[in-house]
C-alpha cells in the first residue's frame, strides 16, 4: 500500500529509475547478444506471469478483490487466438487482439458479481468461472479440439530471428501493463479503487459508481492478460485444455503478486521474476512420477508460507524497514490544528449556490424495514425542508441508524417511498443517491487510512463521468478549494498526514468535509458531537448552522438534547421503529408518549427541559 | 416416466451425500466467514484413509468413517491454531489463499502417499440394488443417503441442544455480542474447525465406495461443496441439504436429458447464477447486516 505522503526521498526515486531503466535495457537487448533458447524461453514465461500479476494486482491489489481464476484469461486468449488461426487463418498477433477483447467481456460480466456480494464472493466466482470455461472447453470439442487438444500453425519467419517476436512483444506487453497500472495508481480510479479496499460502503456513499470502478479494474487486467495468452498460444503452438486452463497458474499469478507485495506497482513484476525461473529450476531438475507432486507440494507452501510470514510482500516489508532505519521527519506527529473560529465565512470555493428553498428536501413516507419477522422500522413518515435543522432522537435501539441506513440505501426497505427533492429514490443504489444530493456522517468516524487526508476530501463524487476517472488523484483546480475547506475545519496542517494519525475529533471533522465537497441538498449526521471536545463542538455547530444559511437541509440525530435544542427548528422522537412525536424540543419533551419512551430516563428529559427553557430565555 | 422417477430417485440419494460433504464448508463459512478451500481435499484424504482401512483390514468404510473422524479431527484443529487463526488476525481477506495453498500441499501429499492412479472402495453392497418394480435404487447410494440424514440430524441436534451448540450459533449471528457473554472466538473456531474437519470423514467414507477418485479430484469436489454452500445460503445446514438434492436432481436431470458430460458444469453454473442474481443464497432470510456497523 502506498504510504500516506507522498513526499518520497528524491535521491531514492533516481536509484529506483536507474535500476528500472537499466534493467529494461538489459532485457531488451538479451535476445540480442546471446542465442540461449533456455533463457529466452525462460524468459518469455517470466514476461507472461510478470503480466498476469501485474493485471491481476489492478483488481487484488489496488481495490482488494483476490482472484483464484485468473488463469481463465490466459486461456480464453489463448483459445480465441487458436481458433481464429487455426480455423480462419488469421494472424495470432491480430488474433490475440481478440483474444484480448473476448477477455474484457468475460472480465466485464464476472465483475457484474461484485455488485452485489463482496470479499470471498469474487473470489468463488473466479475460481468457479475458471473450472467450468475448463469444463465447456473440453466438451465443446468442435471447437476447441477437446481433449486431443488444438494445433496452431508454426511461425512461418526465419529461424535466424529465433524467438524474437514473441519475446519482444511479450516484453512491450509488460512494459505497457505495468505503464497502464502506474497511470491507474495516480488517477482518480486508483484513487477510488484503495478507498474500495479500504471501505466499500462508505466509498459508494460519497457517490462512487463503485461497481464501475471494480469492472475497470477487472477489465484492465484480465484484457492484457489475455493479449499475453493469444501470443503464448503461437508460442508455445499447442493448446491443451487441463495445460491452459489450469488452476497452478492462477496460484502463480497470486504468489507472484503477493511475494513481490499486493498493492505496490513493482511488487507483482518482481514476484515473477522470482516465481518463475524458481518454476522453471523445479520443472528442469525434477523428473520421475513423483515431480508434479513436488512441484504442487513446493508452490503451494511457497504461497502457504508467504501468506502466514511475509503478508505484505518483498517490496512494502523492505520500504518500512528502510523507513525505521532512517525515521523520515514525515512520520512525526501532526501539527496541531490552527484555529478557526467557528461560522466564519467559507473560504471562496466552497460558496455555494442559492437552493430552491421550496418543497422538503427529503420526504419519507411509510417507510418500513423488517429483518427476519421482526419490524425494526414501521411506517415512518419524515420531511426534512430545505435550509433547516430537523432533529432525530430516541433511545438507544429505537433504529435511528437503521432509518438512516434505509435512507442512504446502505439498506433496502421493505416498503415506503423516500424522495430527494420530489425524485423518488427507494429503489436507488448508493451512489445514485448520492447523485441526488444525499451525503451522511457515521457515529464512528469512517475515513480510508490509505488515503491522505487530502485525497479523503477530494474523493466525493457528485457524478460519474468516465472522463474524470483519469484525471490525477487530486486536480490542481480541486487542490487548493480542499486546502480551504481544510483550513476552515482547523485542520490545514494535516493535509498530507494519514487519517489514522488524526485524534477522533479531527476524523470526525474531516468526514465532515467530505459531506461539504459533495455540496449536497440533504446531510444526515449521525451523533456528530457524540464523543468529541467542548471547543470542536462549537466547532461544529458553526458548521451546521452555515450548512443551513445556505440551503442546505440537515437531518440530525443526536442524543445531547441541549446540542439539539440549541440548533433543531423541530425535532422527531422514535421509539421501537415508530414516529412518536414531532415538534419543537420543548413541545416533544412535554409529550407524554415522549416521557414514556424514556421511561425513568427522567434525569435526560429534565435536562432537555432544562436546556429548552435556557434557549428560550436566551432568545 | 419411469425415466423421470429414476432420475428423481437418483437424485435426492446424490444430493444428501453432496450435502453431506459440504457440512464442514456450510460450518467455517457460516460461522467464521472462512471459505476452506481445502476442504475439497481433506474430503479427498477422508476418503482415502477409508479406502485404506477398507483395502487393509477389511473395515467396511461406513464404520472405517468413525475411525477417521479422530485424525480429520485433530488435521482441523492443527491447521486452524497454526495457520488459519494467524492469518485472520492479520488479513480475514487473505485467509481463503491460505486455504486454497493447504488444497495444493495436500494434495501433492495425497498423491505422494498414494500415487496419482484412480481408486475406489468396493463394498458388498458396492453393485447391489433394490427393485420396486420397474425403478431401482442402488444400495451404497441409499446407505450413503441414510449416513448423510444421520449425520445431519445428529448435527443439527447438536447445534439447537447443547450449550457448543448455542455458542456456535451465537457467535455466527453476532460475535461481538458473543464475547461479552464469554465466548472466546479462538475457542469457538477450534472447535468448530475440528467438528467440520472431523465430519469430513463421513463424506468421504461416501466419496470412497460411490466414486472413483485420485489426488487431483479435490478440486472437483470443492467446486461442488462450494455449490452446495452457496446455493443453500450461509451456514444454514438445512440450506446446504436442500441445495445438495437440488444439486443432485439438477446433475440427475442433465445426464438423463443433455448429456452426462454437461452434467459435470452444473455446480459451477449454479455458483454463478446465484451468485449473480440472489448471492445470499435460495434457502435464507434477509438477515439483518448493518447491526455491527
């Protein structure tokens, strides 16, 4: 994973170019100076493990979903381009071009998968998708030549030239995956893919299209993988279907990523550089009946044991020890805040517009939830108008959270409508919701520790434009308007820090600026000054307060009833699912369906009472 | 229409095996959210230890399954303590790697013990078969059947009635709440990777007089267990027997009607369709997800 602030020691940076440059070089002039077949076609192997990991770490690595199948790609290259060649007699290096493109559909389509499930789910579906493209391989025979296996023509170009265009095609291959997997770590969809690593839910809540994100990264990986396969297949001009569909190079690819380091760029490339000539030394000195056993014997505690022992793999593990060793000034502690005193006027960027402040922002109607048989939520009805503080309180368990989840999408109703500015939105996903002008606070702060501080701030998206996937992770335009809004929470010393090194109140705020980025027509927050100093509640209270000069509608819930009296224009009460009472806190205070709710919480409500009274007076 | 019945027949006796091997897979997933891809091969070494016991001495493998229990017992318990309850600590995302790493290990060690040739238990009951009338029902899948119902009832008893029972069950639902009231998740997991290990003996005392089998059939048999555990829905060992009979009568159906060959595809099938379309599985409640956020 990439460490939080970026500022990377420049003389380190030189060493590491020269050795990359020197080492391309000396690959690519190998071929050249020495006629050894063994090293050429170690060689060439090396290239296609070094492409599979590289593609597959995209999705593994970067937005963390593992895949056991990634062999399916080198197969359904390898495969399209055998049949294109031996059946059409197109060239395979055109064929693997297809190859590649039969690949970013099927990439595309077990993507679809992780819309709905995460984890280990992606991983079943590979691995399922890989035995059963075995399984239709072997029975479509027609095609694919079955279990006597498929015959490409021989390369018809001089022998003189040797392995030279598969080499060479190979290496360009490799050089542009892992170009194409550095581009995607600076980007906004690399950006977007970590924070999916690091927190799936809550990403989509900032209105990331998630799983276009997840079909990117997939696709990325699974295409160059399988233009590799297409030219493996010429190379090696005979395609059997246990040879090429075999789960042992899908172990591979993941050894191959996660010895060289999950996540990193270099990490899977030098993994393979490892792995395979290991792979190629085991299958050379082994012999007899025994050999495939001890090969499967060896990878598999190799992968065993890289997981148990060295987890983050070669390159991170030497990059904290370094780091230790010269204990980077970038590391120390966090400036302290500076101040900035609470409601004073946004900087320039963050102004927003005039809203219509006519009609609810937010309208629910009916809304209902059941887990099971129990009805946690039962026809609640809620509006939230523009431009005002509606409150939200009960006692613990009577689903709060539960109606915010509804609300967010994080959940499905069972039945009821809601509606964002009069657009119905019950059957929309997260990020569509979003869209809509939807953003929320959670009661524990959930910020993506593998982000800055600053990139935390900038990765909210208010819509999904492919082109903005490209654009560097934070824009210079996006810069300093985030450095603003940074600065107007106290928090401009911690731009480049990682949230992990924050205090709970500084996360607190921070999620908070990524609800302002979105600039959104409805906040949901979720027990904001729970937890946090006297002078950050203040803090944050300015900040309400201006979130409603502007236009914005807020929906809070919160249990200090004097936080709530001091700011709510009116306040609804749950208990056990329902809407109790609905008024302003003094009114639901005195309601005796209210003191009933809270039965013997007396000491809460004569607090309440007491903080409305001090509000009333104070007017 | 005899043709029908037969399938059908066919079918459930199938099925229950198939569930029955999926149990130890239906325990892990459900409670600990660990996907033990090498569960496939343990069903593998269950089988052969059988084979063994049965070749050697002449245990009938439907007995020789008791013995077995006791090494898949403590296999289970070992690789949990040793490697799996690592590994989770560090990176729960990392633990179904680990597990499809121990499939290859043990399987290399399958095939260095065992050799790769194809072997299968040949029981007195291996060939015979009960007539009505004009359908047959073949007797090692009908004593297969009948172990599978055991085991499962036996299982299912265990979880509703004894206090392991309520502890596992508790810590599948909510394992936050669980610790409070005491109990320890490394201990649950012992026990419960003990339990799905040890049951793997049954299964493959099954696998070792109904099919043939070598070291690399494993990823066969995981493929189907995963199928079986999907399609039933999370840790729901009624889900898993269900989804196994359906899973046999889907496979029945094929090679009766397609062919035998497609029949093979049908888990994998299945494992994308449901999870592509209803990922919590066909035989589950909506559960509430969003308690411990």
């Amino acid at each position: 994973m990439r460490p939080a602030g970026t500022a990377v020691t420049s003389h380190a940076t030189t060493i590491r170019r020269a050795v990359i440059a020197v080492a391309v070089v000396a690959l690519a002039v190998f071929p050249l100076v020495s006629n050894d077949l063994y090293y050429q076609a170690m060689l060439i192997l090396t290239f296609l493990l070094a492409i599979g990991a590289t593609g597959w770490n995209i999705m593994g690595g970067y937005a963390g979903y593992i895949s056991l199948g990634n062999s399916v790609f080198v197969g359904l290259g390898a495969y399209t381009t055998g049949i294109l060649a031996a059946k059409q007699n197109i060239s395979p290096f055109l064929g693997c071009l297809a190859g590649g493109l039969v690949c970013a559909l099927a990439a595309a389509v077990l993507s679809l998968v992780t819309r709905r499930s995460r984890g280990m789910y992606f991983t079943i579906v590979t691995f399922a998708a890989l035995q059963l493209l075995a399984i239709v391989a072997t029975i479509w025979s027609g095609l694919t030549g079955g279990s006597q296996g498929l015959a490409l023509p021989l390369p018809a170009w001089s022998l003189s030239y040797e392995d030279w265009p598969f080499y060479y095609s190979l290496l360009g291959l490799l050089v542009l995956s892992v170009a194409v997997s550095a581009g995607v770590r600076r980007s906004k969809l690399g950006l977007g893919l970590f924070a999916i690593q690091d927190d799936e839910g809550k990403a989509a809540g900032l209105g990331l299209a998630v799983s276009v994100y997840k079909l990117i990264a997939f696709v990325l990986g699974g295409t160059f993988f399988g233009v590799a396969g297409g030219i493996y297949a010429y190379y090696v001009t005979f395609l059997n279907v246990s040879a090429v569909f075999d789960i042992v190079t899908s172990m591979l690819i993941v050894l191959a990523a996660l010895l060289g380091g999950r996540g990193t760029l270099w990490g899977p490339v030098l993994g393979a550089f490892i792995i395979e000539p290991l792979a190629n030394l085991t299958s050379t000195s082994l012999g007899g009946a025994d050999a495939g056993a001890v090969r499967l014997l060896l990878f598999g505690g190799l992968l065993g044991g890289v997981v148990l022992f060295l987890p983050r793999g070669v390159l991170p593990t030497w990059h904290a020890w370094r780091r230790k060793d010269h204990d980077h000034p970038e590391r120390t502690v966090v400036p302290p805040a500076a101040d900035a005193s609470p409601g004073a006027p946004a900087a320039e960027g963050t102004s927003r517009g005039t809203r219509s402040r006519d009609g609810a922002v937010l309208t629910v109607r009916g809304l209902a939830k059941a887990f099971g048989g129990v009805r946690a939520v039962d026809g609640v009805d809620l509006d939230v108008a523009p431009a005002s503080v509606t409150g939200l309180m009960g006692p613990n368990g009577s689903v709060k959270t539960t109606l915010f989840n509804l609300i967010d999408g994080t959940v499905r109703a069972s039945g009821g409508r809601i509606a964002l500015a009069g657009r119905r939105v019950e059957r929309s996903g997260r990020p569509a919701r979003s869209h809509g002008g939807l953003a929320r606070t959670y009661q524990l702060p959930r910020l993506f520790p593998s982000l800055t501080v600053l990139e935390n701030v900038v990765l909210a998206e208010r819509r999904l434009t492919l082109s903005r996937l490209f654009l560097p992770r934070v824009t210079a335009a996006e810069r300093p308007r985030a450095l603003a809004v940074l600065a107007d929470l106290g928090l401009s010393g911690c731009a480049d820090a990682s949230p992990a090194m924050l205090s709970y109140g500084q996360r607190k705020l921070i999620e908070l600026a990524q609800v302002l980025w979105l600039d959104p027509a409805l906040v949901l927050l979720d027990e904001p000054a729970a937890g946090i100093s006297p002078a950050l509640s203040e803090r944050l209270a300015g900040i309400i307060r201006r979130l409603r000069t502007d236009g914005t509608g807020v929906l809070l819930v919160e249990h200090d009833v004097a936080f709530l009296a001091s700011l709510c224009d009116r306040v609804y009460v749950m208990a056990d699912g329902r809407i109790i009472a609905c008024g302003t806190v003094r009114e639901v205070s005195a309601d005796p369906a209210v003191v009933d709710a809270y039965l013997g919480d007396q000491v809460a409500l004569a607090t309440a009472d007491q903080a409305a009274s001090r509000v009333e007076s104070a007017s | 229409m005899t043709e029908l019945i037969q399938a059908l027949i066919f079918g459930v006796l199938t099925g229950s095996v198939y569930a029955l091997m999926a149990t130890g897979l239906t325990l892990t997933f459900g409670v600990m959210k660990i996907v033990n891809l090498a569960q496939g091969a343990f069903l593998i070494l269950a089988a052969y230890l059988c084979y063994t016991l049965w070749a050697r001495l002449g245990i009938d493998p439907l007995l020789g399954s008791l013995i077995v229990t006791v090494p898949l017992g403590a296999l289970g318990v070992l690789v949990y303590r040793l490697i799996i309850e690592r590994v989770q600590r560090v990176d729960h995302g990392l633990t179904i790697v680990v597990t499809f790493a121990i499939a290859l290990v043990a399987e290399a060690v399958i095939a260095l013990v065992w050799g790769p040739d194809p072997v299968t238990a040949t029981p007195a009951y291996f060939n015979r078969a009960f007539h009505l009338g004009s359908v047959s029902v073949p007797a090692a899948q009908l004593y297969a059947c009948l172990l599978a119902v055991a085991i499962t009832v036996l299982l299912q008893a265990g979880l509703r009635r004894t206090w392991l029972g309520h502890a596992i069950t508790a810590a599948a639902e909510n394992p936050d709440g669980a610790r409070l009231v005491g109990v320890e998740p490394k201990k649950i997991g012992t026990w419960i990777f003990a339990i799905a290990t040890a049951t793997t003996a049954f299964g493959g005392a099954a696998l070792s007089f109904l099919y043939q089998f070598t070291p690399d059939s494993q990823d066969i048999w995981i493929g189907l267990t995963l199928s079986v555990v999907i399609v039933g829905g999370l840790g729901s060992i009624t889900g898993a027997f269900a989804a196994g009979v359906l899973l046999g009568l889907a496979e029945s159906v094929t090679s009766t009607y397609v062919s035998v060959r497609w029949a093979a595809a049908v888990p994998t099938i299945l494992i994308l369709l449901v999870l592509l379309i209803r990922p919590q599985g066909l035989f589950t409640l909506a559960a509430r997800q969003d308690a411990a956020a």
